[in-house]
C-alpha cells in the first residue's frame, strides 16, 4: 500500500515532469514542427508551451490528456498575435510551389515536399486548422475550440486552404505536362 | 451531372502523408526541454518576487513619507509658516512670549475671514477689540490672502497684550508720513496681513493689522482705523509672524 501510495506521490512529484517531457518530447517537436514549418520557431513553440506546462503542472498532470493539453498551449502560443508580431509575418496572396515535379520516379515524394512548401504558404490559423485536421485528425468542433473560433469558421479555413492548394497544384501540374 | 470531388477526400491524404514524411524528417532538439523550463519558470518567479519586492518597497517609502509629511516640502500651513518665518526673521526668544507648551493649547484658525476680506475693515460685527477693554493674552495669527494659508503665529502673554493694546489707541487715524499710492486694483489687495486675536473676559476679540497692498494701512478693529506707526508692531512682529517686507512697512522703516 506504502509503494502504490509512493508511486502516486512521484506521478504527481517534479519528476513526473522531467519523465513526461523525455516520453512526449519527439510528438511535440514533431507536432509543432509540421504546424509552424520551423525548426527553429517549433523548438520555441514546445520550449514556451512547457514552461507554462511546468508552471501549472499540477493541473495539467491531472488533465484527461496532458499531450493535447500541452499541444493546444503549443496551437495557442503559435496563433497567438504578439508572437505572429514578433515573426513579422507577410502572408502573400496566392501559394507558389516551390518544388518541382522530378520524372525519375519519385512522383510521389515530390508532391509531399510541395504540399508541404505550399503549406508554408498559408495563414497561420489556416495551417493550423489543416494541420489539427489531417495530422492529429481532429473534428471540426475540437479544431473550433482549439482556435477559438466556430466550428464553420474552422471548416472555413480548411477548405480554403484545400482550395487554394488545389488551384495551386493543378496549375503547377498542367505547366509541368 | 459533372462528376463532384470532394476536396477533403482528394487532398487529406496527401496532406497527412506529407505531414508525417516531414515530421520524422527533422532533426531537433530534444533534450533538456524540461530542465529549460524549469529554469524559465524558477526566473520568471524570482522576476515575479523581485517586482513584489520593489512594489512593497515603494508602498512604504511612500507610507513613511505620508507619516512625516509635516516636515516635508509639500505647501501645509504649519510647514509653511515655520520655514518661512525663519527665512523672513530668524525666531528669537522674545520677552513676553509665552513658553511652547502654552502656545500649543489654542493655535490661530488655519482659515481666516481676513484673507476673504474685501476692505482692511471687514473685521466682522462682534468681533472687533474695543481697546478699553482688559486683556489677559494675545496670539498673534500672520495670513497670507492668496494660496499660503496661516504663515505664522506667534503668543504672548498679558503683559504685552495689554501694552500692545496701549500703544495702538493712543494713535492717529492714519499716519501722514505714509505714502499714498495709486495702484491697480489687481495689486491693492496686500498680500498678507496679520491678525491679533486677544483673550478677554468676554472671549477672543481682534484687531487686524494691515502693512501690505496700496489702498490702507493701519490698525483695524472694525469701528475704529489707528494709524500704521512702528511702535506696536515692535511689539508683536517677531518670530514667524515677522513679514520679510511691505508695502508700508518699508516706509516706516524702523518697525
């Protein structure tokens, strides 16, 4: 009783922390990677998102999912507007590709790699709608809340970003034939 | 009917697909995540403490400064009256000047009818020294008639009450050795005067003591004007209710 009373005790300790972090480190490295298309603003990203985590690491250790907890720190701190400030973002009008369609069989690859450059083109909240919808596959009512906005709204910005993809890659693909 | 593609259906896949290639692609770093963050949060609540500190530093710098306000800068009419009255005249012990702790049973009216008054003679009905009558003490009240309130004050016992009473009723209406001024209105009100406030049997009554301004000078009792004349002012002008200069006083010159 004393050892599962002691194992309570050292989920809830400052090493619960240190364990969850070293578990959980790649998904939310890889998780902010794909949503801010940045090594460097995704280390930032995770970074601010758990010293928050720590901060209140007695309520977010007790949270049904303490991952999605910290992720969506991670949604919120990436959409936040001081931040978007600081990266002194420039959104440009239309998508551009940027990788080409190579003929030496890798067809496939090449059109990961230029959904992903045209990612990078999107408006944050756009590319994080579609990231929280085809990566972490989630509904447009967990997206909406994530966001902050209405479940149409969130609808809304995934499929413009289809669209615009799209428009993009069907045009890319018809200058490439 | 044209064929309908659901963009969702078409383009998620690819989407997911390029997702997950690129995000096991990268190389970042992964370790030390929560040893950084606990030393941001450790920094973040030493910044927190460290402006609580300042925060409660200040409070009761401000707190010890309100307690000893009295003797700071801040314009108060007893501050006021004590700093300026040693500028004017350094405060000497005078014969006849009641001991501190006798002068600071009853101090003068921080405010006064006399810095209202639209005529040296507005003593109000009641309240005017008839000079027949005996007195037991006298403070002496030093106005300003603009924003410096109570300049001064300053107590004397019944032996100089009594020979300030003496002097001024053995003198004229007004003194002929006084200038006559012709000034604006706007510089006629003096910028000070003084009250006498003596105790009698029947309570304090007052004489008040213009030297300032362009319009009259003298003393004031409300039914009776005495002359301005250096005699009495000798008298009672010493301390803090000393003025540093005058209108008439500069005519009188040996006041």
């Amino acid at each position: 009783m004393e050892a599962v009373l002691a194992a309570a005790e050292v989920r809830t300790g400052p090493l619960d922390f240190e364990v969850w972090v070293t578990e959980k480190a790649d998904a939310l490295l890889r998780f902010a990677y794909v949503l801010t298309g940045d090594a460097t603003l995704a280390e930032d990203a995770v970074q601010d998102a758990l010293t928050t985590a720590c901060a209140r690491w007695g309520r977010v250790s007790r949270a049904d999912d303490p991952e999605a907890y910290v992720k969506r720190m991670v949604v919120n701190a990436h959409i936040s507007w001081w931040r978007r400030f600081r990266r002194r973002e420039s959104p440009v009008d239309d998508p551009v590709r940027t990788a080409r369609a190579v003929s030496d069989g890798t067809a496939a690859r090449a059109e990961a790699d230029a959904i992903w450059d045209l990612c990078a083109t999107l408006p944050d909240k756009q590319r994080a709608a579609v990231v929280l919808r085809f990566y972490e596959e989630l509904s447009y009512a967990e997206i909406a809340q994530l966001l902050h906005c209405a479940e149409a709204t969130a609808r809304s910005h995934v499929h413009r970003a289809l669209a615009a993809l799209k428009t993009t890659l069907s045009t890319e693909g018809a200058e490439d034939a | 009917m044209p064929e309908q593609h659901d963009p969702e259906q078409e383009l998620g896949p690819k989407i997911t697909s390029a997702f997950q290639d690129h995000a096991g692609a990268q190389g970042m770093q992964n370790t030390g995540l929560a040893r950084e963050a606990r030393r941001r949060v450790h920094r973040r609540r030493q910044t927190m403490s460290m402006a609580a500190g300042a925060v409660l530093v200040v409070a009761a710098v401000g707190g010890v400064w309100g307690l000893v306000g009295d003797g700071s800068p801040v314009a108060t009419s007893h501050s006021d009256s004590a700093s300026e009255g040693k500028a004017a005249a350094p405060e000497q012990p005078s014969q006849g000047v009641a001991p501190n702790s006798e002068r600071d049973k009853a101090g003068c009216p921080v405010q006064h009818p006399i810095q209202q008054a639209a005529a040296p003679n507005d003593v109000p009905t009641g309240t005017g020294l008839d000079l027949n009558t005996q007195v037991t003490g006298l403070r002496a009240c030093r106005y300003s008639t603009g924003q410096g309130g109570l300049l001064g004050q300053q107590e004397f016992d019944a032996a100089v009450a009594q020979q300030v009473v003496d002097a001024i009723k053995v003198l004229p209406e007004r003194n002929p050795d006084l200038p006559v001024f012709k000034c604006a209105p706007q510089v006629a009100k003096p910028s000070e005067a003084i009250t006498l406030r003596f105790t009698t049997a029947a309570g304090t009554k007052e004489i008040w003591v213009v030297y300032d301004g362009c319009t009259s000078a003298g003393f004031f009792t409300g039914t009776h004007v005495y002359g301005l004349y250096s005699a009495p002012l000798k008298l009672f002008m010493t301390g803090s209710v000393r003025p540093s200069g005058g209108t008439y006083l500069s005519a009188l010159k040996d006041w």
